[in-house]
C-alpha cells in the first residue's frame, strides 16, 4: 500500500512539532462526558478500568492511551466525545494501573502487551453481543493494537483501525528521547513511571531489587523494571519482540496509521516503508504536527483538533 500525505495543514500559531506536541496537553480544555465506568475482572487475579460514552447501540470503538495516559489525556477524553456525538458507543481501556489506582499484581502494562485488548474484546463479545467494530489506539497504544492486529491477522475481532504516532521501533523511541528537547518529554514520563513505581510497591512485596530514582533513560528504565517485571531478558529482547513495526505486513483489517514526519518522540527512518505495508493499511504521513498533535485553525480560540475528524472519516 503506498504511504500518502496527509491532508493537514497546521495552525500558523503553533509552528514545529514541540508547539504542536504540548499546547493541547497544557491548553486543551476537556470536554464533559457522560460516562460509564466498569470495572472487568481478568482470569490472572488483576482487573482493567473501562470507561464507557455514547449511545448503548451505537458500535463499539474501543479506544486505547499512550503511555501513562488516561481518560484525562487530551486525545482519548477528546475522541470520546466526538465518537459519542457521531452515534458511536466508545470505550476507553485503561492499561493496568492508569485509572488511578494500582493493579493489584506485581507487574504492569508494555508496548507489546495484547492479552489484555484480546480479553477486553471477548468481554464486549460476552457482554453485547457482538465484537467491538473497531479499534484506535494512540502512540503506546497504537503500538499495541497494530501487534494485537499482526497477531490476529484475519481473525481479529475488529473491522477497522487506526493507529496514531505509533513508535514503531522502541529502541528508536527510546534514543530519540534523550536528544535535544525530547529529554523533557522523557523526564516527565520517567518521573511518572517512578512516582506510580513507588507507589505501587509501598504495599506490595517487590520482585525486583532497583533504585528507580537512578533510572533516568527509558533504555534503563526499560532494563531494570519494564523488562523483568513482564517476563523478557532485558531491554533489547523487550524491544525487538515489542516493537509494532515488524507486525504491519501480517494485518488482515483496514487499517489507518497517521504520523507526523517530524515527531519529536522518534526519528523520520523511524516510520515504516510502503513495502512493509500489508495490503489493508494506509499510512498518512504529514510533514509536520508533532507527537499526537495535528493542531490546525486560525486562532487559538477556535483550534481545530484534525485527528479527530480523520478518524471519524475512516471509521465512517
């Protein structure tokens, strides 16, 4: 499938990727959603958080946050509310540990870990009756759904997809975030990582013997914690068997993944080639809109959050 461009044209007042990256982080004002939270219960002793909106028979889309993001991230509450405007019957899945309360087991969630995508579909599958009718998953989580999705090929239980600034090499992400200004990025994220650490094993035995407050590289971090605690040799072998890209070509579903070329979360050879494209995925590359950004508008009081509609599009 050959790689289009996309059709964004950024705000003129949020010029390069960093701009693009923060402002709806820092200034978005969230919409107010009226949700349904549930609690699923998984068969290991540990549980997952949904977060429900829109009408009861609209299609299921499940929705899927980036790393340590929430119901409260500006991308997921934003997508919800648009999905349920649009008729569509949105779940939000909280990876273990990021509704605001620690999972129960000695470990937590990774960029490869599809399990719990699969479990919560049989659940809807259980529960409605039918299959969710599609999937979107944003950085983290799209690096999650597209393997979930290789994984299946075409028994995967949705009939379409989008995945939004995927790390598709996590040792790519990895370096590009300790240059330049993404090392603001990594230490907020490390510092969050520690902090729900610390957290979590103040009242739970810990398997591991670490000091999380010297790990300050996600490549460390990574090594030390993410890659025993979920049962890989270490940093390398995590990344290499977590890492979506090498998963596009086995995707059976329609399947949308927008990227930016300038996504300060990873580098431009970072993104996948057509020849690495199964026949059911488009990639939409933009030249510019940072790390799940795509910010367009005239005016910052009339800002336009362009992902959004691209993904009404192709789910519509």
């Amino acid at each position: 499938m050959p790689v289009r461009r996309a059709e964004f044209r950024p705000a003129w007042w949020l010029p390069g990727p960093h701009l693009q990256t923060l402002w709806p982080t820092l200034l978005r004002r969230r919409p107010r959603l009226a949700l349904q939270r549930e609690r699923l219960e998984l068969t290991d002793g540990d549980f997952l958080d949904l977060s429900w909106t829109g009408p009861a028979t609209g299609p299921v889309v499940l929705v899927l946050h980036g790393l340590e993001g929430s119901l409260h991230s500006h991308y997921a509450a934003g997508l919800l509310d648009t999905l349920a405007r649009s008729g569509y019957r949105a779940c939000l899945v909280h990876f273990r540990g990021c509704s605001g309360e620690p999972n129960r087991l000695p470990r937590s969630y990774h960029s490869g870990d599809t399990g719990d995508v699969q479990a919560v579909a049989e659940h809807i599958r259980a529960s409605c009756g039918r299959y969710p009718y599609a999937a979107v998953g944003f950085s983290l989580g799209g690096n999650v759904l597209l393997k979930w999705l290789g994984e299946q090929g075409s028994l995967a239980p949705v009939e379409r997809a989008v995945a939004v600034s995927v790390p598709f090499v996590l040792n790519d992400a990895a370096l590009r975030l300790r240059q330049g200004f993404s090392r603001v990025y990594e230490r907020h994220l490390i510092g969050k990582l520690q902090a729900k650490f610390r957290a979590k094993f103040r009242n739970l035995a810990c398997p591991l013997q670490v000091d999380v407050g010297t790990l300050r590289s996600f490549r460390r971090f990574d090594d030390q914690v993410t890659a025993p605690l979920h049962g890989f040799s270490g940093v390398d072998d995590y990344y290499r068997r977590a890492s979506s890209r090498q998963y596009l070509a086995l995707i059976r579903v329609p399947t949308l993944l927008l990227h930016a070329a300038d996504d300060p979360f990873m580098y431009p050879h970072t993104v996948p080639g057509a020849h690495e494209l199964a026949e059911s995925v488009e990639l939409e590359l933009a030249a510019r809109g940072g790390h799940v950004g795509f910010i367009a508008g005239r005016w910052p009081a009339r800002a336009e959050y362009w992902l959004e509609h691209r993904i009404l599009r192709w789910l519509s």
